[in-house]
C-alpha cells in the first residue's frame, strides 16, 4: 500500500484525537479509583458504545472473520449461545447484583463472598489473562502492519505499544473508553463494507447463502451429539461454550464489567449487557457470514495456510488505494484499542487486587495512582512478550479461547456458588479455586503437547472449560462440608438474596424479550 498525503493528513488527525482525548480524560480530577475504573462516573450511551467496541472492535472481527472461513457457519455460535443467554442472564442477575453491593469490580466481588486471599488470587489469574489476551492485540496490530505496510513483525508490536502507553499514561481508563469509541467508528466503515462487496460479487445475500456448501452454512445440522474428537459436538457447545465459557466470560470479565460499572444511574445496568446483544446479532451476519463466504472469492489454499489473513486479504482485494488507507487505519486503531483495554484492566486488576491488598495497604491514594501508571508501563512492556506467543497459533478466537478456558472457568464456578451455596463455597473458595485451576492448566498442556486428543483446538477448551468448572464446583463445596469453623473474611460473607433489590425498568425486560426472540429466530434459520 502506498502512502499518500491524504493519509498523512488523516493521521495526523487520527493521533491528534487520541491525544486530545487523553488530556481531557486528565483533566477530570479524582482518586485512583477513578483514574483505575470510573466507577458510576459515564453516561449510558458512553458505557454502552464502549462495551460493544470492546466487544465488535477489530480483534473479534479479525478473529471471527477467520473463524468463520475455517469452520463455516459454527463460527456464529460464539455470537448466538455463545453470548445472548449469558448476557440476558447478566443483565438481570449478576450486574444488579454487583452494583447494588456497591462493587466497583469483580475483584471487590470476589472479595465479599470469599475474602481478601481468595481475591488476591483471582486478582493474579486475571492479570496474567489479560496480559496474554493484550497479546493478541499486539498479535493483529502488527499482522496489519505486516500486510499493508510490509513492515516487520517487530516494528508493528513496537509501534503499537508506544501509542497505547501514550495515551493511558496521562488518562487512564476514561482515555481508555473515549479512544475506544473513536477507533469503532473508524473499524464500521472499515470492515462493514466488506459484507456488501462480497455479497454483491456473489449475487447477492440469497445467492451468497446459496453458493456456501451445504457442510459449511448449517450452524447445528450435522453437529454430533457427543464426540470430542470431531471438530465441534453439541455436548460441548452447550455447556462448554453455551454455559461455562459464555457465563463465565460475560459474567466476570474485568474489562467488560469495568465499563458496565461504570454507568452513573444504577437502574441502567442492565441496558449494557443487552445493547452487546443486539450488537452480536447484526454482526454474525456482518462479519461472521462474510467470512464464511470468503473462500468463495479469496484463494482458499493461500487461507488455509493462515486464517487470520482472511480480514486484510478481502480489504486488499476490494477496496482501492485511498479506501484501503483509511481501511488500515480503522482497523489498526481498532485493535490498538483493544490493546489499551486489556492493559487497562491488568492495571486495576494488579492495583485493587494485588498490591494494596497485599503489599501496601495502607498508602496514600496519590501513591496508588503513581504506582498505576507504573504498572501501565510495565504491562505494555510485558505484552510485547505475549504478542510474539501469540505467533504459534493459526486462528486468534483458538488461543483466546484457550486462555479463557484456562482462567474464567474456575473463576465462574466461584461467582455461581454465591447464589447457590454462599456459605459453604467461602470455608472451601480459594483451595477449590486452585485445584480447579490446576486441573485446566494441566488439560492444556496436555492438549498442546499432544498427549491428549482432540477434533480441534476449540473442542479441546470447550471440555477444559467442562473440566475448569467442574472441578472447581466440586472441590469447593467438598472441601467447605469437611471444614469446621469459619475462615477469615467469612463473616462478612451474606447471599446475593438479602441485599437491596434494584426495580427492573419493563424497557430492559422488553429489549431482552425482544434479543431471546432474535436469538432463537436466527439459530432455527441457520439450525
């Protein structure tokens, strides 16, 4: 791609923006909390257009689109059971829980209901989850860099790295989420266009659909019961991907919940989840489909060398020099974006979890936010380290599961304990914890290392997920039976059921009506 001075100039407004929006972010002074996660501090529409960029920015584009060309129509199912039950579930469960216990994070969460080890803990697992997941970020900025520019790989992840470290620096997590927003509008008319070229190319959307071979469209026809050696089974959709992976990601992810916290009015919560909702129904058609049409104009030999390569080969192949130019910068800064929320969140989960729990807590509150914004640099370090792991994976959405598997499912079985068995799971929380984490690291390694089989690498962390959580459950509640007496932090333990309840506004109850129905529409269309 030649550059040329209209691109010069656009990104010249490009940066411009991203540092403007860091020294306004500056100047809304506050407490570290507030530099660290905004708590009730954003409007509505900022914290819901935030939690969809998260969640559609350029990562999961890039990492459903080449899903979508290697696996064909099953690739939509991390959009449909993959998020839409789970999210229904958050919206009217467990985010009004969290904000009516007055919970900044789901560290404090964690907590109330376990106690500080048992926090601090978690707090370790999430840094060292997002710190891999902001791997991935760094992964794609340069794979874009690599095709566009030809640049190296190297120069990508660097050049990255010192944008996102700029602007979190003097901001912090309210420079994070207002960037975000100015990356999403730039990734839309990047990609968006995409579905339309493809489909028009095809003859449009009804031929496209009709030119798909028949094993490729059909998201649950054909799909085995039970066998997890075949490349995906209904087994391990449903609980592994449908209840543990979904539940416990939307549930517990420090990221999505930093932002959905961050709502000022607490009636409003529940619209964060369900506004994600409606966003992944559109764009398992927008992208998801667009993918899996792919290699019916792409050459589907160079695609299955790399899948990853499916987003930027269709933008080279469609788009002409000055669309591409602003098509590179979207999806660069898009998945920049997605880079800072990941650092965002290690800071906060390394500042509230693990260093005033454990090694100061009892400084000042100056001096927790200069050491946030020296963890901040030290996280953007340590990711271009995650970035170059990252490389041994051929699809994205594989290895982003893989880690979500690993981590959130234990993580999940302690949230779902708090409405089950409150005070049983805290005697037995943070040693179920642990042997449940013990027992997901110890199924990947063996996955990886080829000892144990699997169709695919996503059968493999749907089960370790089955496994995570499971294990997790059993051993808390086992080892909280035998245990006399109460452990530290316990007394403060109290079920969900006793706090105050927030009213449900009947909008919310009628946009989740309206997103169940959507859900089961699209799953019977494309069964």
């Amino acid at each position: 791609m030649a550059w040329s001075p209209v691109y010069l100039a656009f990104g010249a407004v490009y940066f411009g923006g991203l540092t403007l929006a860091g020294i306004l972010s500056a100047r809304h002074r506050g407490d570290s909390n507030q530099y660290l996660n905004a708590t009730s501090a954003l409007p509505l529409w900022v914290c819901a257009a935030a939690c969809i960029a998260a969640n559609c920015g350029s990562l999961d584009l890039f990492a459903m689109m080449a899903l979508g060309a290697q696996y064909g129509m099953l690739a939509c199912q991390f959009y449909w059971i993959g998020a839409i039950p789970a999210l229904i579930a958050v919206a009217f469960w467990l985010l009004p829980a969290y904000k009516r216990t007055r919970n900044v994070t789901i560290l404090d969460f964690i907590a109330r209901h376990y106690g500080g080890a048992t926090r601090s803990m978690v707090a370790l697992c999430m840094a060292a989850m997002m710190l891999l997941i902001a791997g991935v970020g760094l992964y794609a900025v340069a794979q874009i860099a690599t095709a566009f520019l030809g640049w190296t790989f190297l120069r990508g992840v660097l050049v990255a790295a010192a944008v996102v470290l700029f602007y979190t620096w003097i901001g912090g997590f309210r420079a994070t989420v207002y960037t975000e927003l100015i990356h999403f509008v730039l990734v839309l008319a990047a990609v968006v266009p995409l579905f339309f070229l493809v489909a028009h190319q095809l003859g449009g959307f009804s031929r496209m659909i009709a030119e798909i071979p028949a094993s490729r469209v059909h998201a649950w026809q054909g799909m085995p019961l039970f066998a997890p050696h075949a490349v995906m089974d209904r087994f391990g959709v449903v609980f592994g991907l449908g209840l543990v992976l979904s539940f416990g990601y939307w549930g517990t992810d420090f990221v999505q919940l930093q932002r959905a916290l961050a709502v000022r009015r607490e009636q409003d919560a529940a619209f964060i989840p369900l506004s994600i909702g409606f966003a992944k129904i559109l764009f398992a058609v927008l992208i998801a489909i667009t993918g899996v049409a792919a290699p019916l104009v792409l050459s589907h030999a160079h695609l299955s060398r790399n899948w990853n390569a499916t987003l930027p080969d269709l933008m080279l192949h469609y788009y002409g020099s000055v669309w591409l130019g602003f098509g590179f910068m979207g999806l660069a800064g898009s998945l920049i974006s997605t880079f800072s929320n990941n650092v965002a969140g290690f800071t906060a989960a390394w500042v509230n979890g693990i260093y005033q729990a454990w090694m100061r807590p009892e400084a000042s509150d100056r001096h927790y936010l200069r050491i946030s914004r020296l963890t901040n640099v030290v996280a953007v370090l340590v990711s271009v380290g995650a970035a170059f792991f990252a490389l041994g994976f051929q699809s994205l959405m594989e290895y982003i599961q893989m880690v979500l598997s690993t981590f959130n499912a234990p993580l999940f079985a302690l949230v779902a304990l708090t409405a089950i068995a409150p005070r049983r799971a805290a005697r037995g929380g943070l040693p179920g914890f642990l042997i449940g984490l013990a027992c997901a690291v110890l199924h990947q390694i063996l996955v990886l290392t080829h000892m144990l089989h699997y169709g695919s690498q996503l059968a493999a962390n749907f089960y370790g997920a089955i496994l995570g959580f499971c294990v997790t459950t059993a051993a808390t509640l086992w080892i909280g039976s035998v245990r006399s007496g109460m452990e530290e932090g316990e007394v403060a333990t109290r079920p969900v059921s006793e706090e105050r309840r927030t009213a449900i506004r009947w909008p919310a109850v009628l946009a989740g009506a309206c997103l169940a129905g959507l859900f089961l529409l699209f799953n019977a269309i494309f069964w």
